[in-house]
C-alpha cells in the first residue's frame, strides 16, 4: 500500500457522512487507542550530503492519561544508513588523516512517546512530543570504511531519541486519524577529526506517517 491509497482511505473516512456524526467535542482521558501508520522515510546523508527517500511502517497503542496528555508506544520498520567522507588535512599537531565509510541497514525500533496535544478547531488538535526507542538492527552493512575506522565495536543494538509534532482528528470517540512528524536520531556509525576532538556521525531518519488509531472497547470513560 503506498502513501496516495492510505490519503485516500483517510480522505474516504473524513467524508461529509463522517464529520456529520460528530456531534460533541471528544475528550479521549483514560481511553487506550490501538493502530497502524504508514509513510515516508528520509534517511539523511545516506550517501555523502544526500539522503533518500524509502517508506517505513508500523503498529501504534496510545494511553490518554488526561485531556492533553498521552503516553504512546509504537513498533516501527525502517531503512537506515549513513555515508561519510573527510579528506586528508595537513600535517603535524592540526592535522588529520582521510576517513570515509558507507552503512546500509534495516531496522526496527520500539520508541516511547509522551505527547501534549492541544486543540486547533473543534476535533482537529495539534501536538507535539518527545520520545526514546530501543532500536534493533535486522541487517548491517558498513561497506568501503576506511582501516582507521574499525567496525568491530558497532553494536546492532542502542538507544535513539525521538522529537516531533503532528495532528490528530478525531472522527468520533471511538476512532482517530492522525498525520506526523518525528525526527529519529539513531547512534553513531563514524566520526571525523577537528582541531577540538573527534565529532560522531549519527544515523538520522525523518518520519512522515499516515495512520489510524481506534479504541476497541464498547464504551469509552469521559
């Protein structure tokens, strides 16, 4: 499924026969929601000061512990990578040798989000949020490093941090759609030398989703 049918099946759900069974302001405190998300994945400097664009998905749940305040947890897929290069500089004190390398990876991270949300108009509230994710590293690659950067010490495994914002409408109090922006900052794959000292390359994602989220219950707690 590509992001134009997923707009399409959200356009579908906010059709004039939805809204018009709004009849109510939803306040969503002490409700789980439970979802999926779909989207764009720009992996920054994939190769050297360039990045890509791939999709990356996954399943979300979401606890509203008050009116404004959420704590979310997701399970998503993704692409990664990164692609560096520095070139030789002088020589003596101030100088510093080439170091270059390529990683290619697939992963999956498991972030946790707390989220404030506050009202735009009526059901559509905006948000914003910061996160950690525990991330895994299905497959990695590090292709053409150079031999003073040894990759032994990589590990497949790590801590992120996550920031973003985004929207959410809800089309009644039992289901949502929402639209978000996340920066990913995954963990160091190389570094290069200045004068004050070594300074990391760290994998960085851009997550653009898509995504609709529902409470399964028969009645939800106002």
């Amino acid at each position: 499924m590509n992001v134009k049918a997923v707009m399409f099946i959200i356009l579908c759900l906010l059709s004039n026969e939805v809204i018009s069974q709004i009849s109510e302001n939803v306040n969503p405190k002490n409700t789980w929601y439970f979802g999926a998300e779909v989207g764009i994945n720009n992996i920054r400097d994939f190769n050297v000061e360039n990045s890509k664009l791939t999709f990356q998905g996954g399943l979300l749940a979401e606890y509203y512990f008050a009116k404004q305040w959420s704590l979310s947890g997701k399970v998503k897929y993704f692409e990664t990578g990164i692609s560096f290069y520095q070139a030789p500089t002088g020589g003596g004190w101030f100088g510093s040798s080439e170091r270059h390398g390529t990683f290619r990876g697939t992963a999956v991270t498991i972030p946790l989000n707390i989220k404030w949300e506050f009202r735009v108009y009526k059901n559509l509230k905006a948000n914003l949020k910061l996160g950690y994710g525990y991330t895994i590293e299905t497959k990695s690659e590090y292709i053409n490093y150079s031999e003073n950067m040894p990759t032994e010490d990589y590990s497949k495994s790590y801590d992120s941090t996550i920031t973003g914002f985004g929207l959410n409408y809800f089309i009644n109090k039992k289901m949502a759609v929402c639209i978000d922006y996340e920066y990913f900052i995954g963990t160091s794959k190389g570094y290069r030398s200045d004068i004050l000292g070594n300074v990391d390359y760290y994998t960085r994602n851009i997550f653009i989703s898509v995504g609709i989220k529902y409470n399964f219950k028969n009645e939800t707690a106002k």
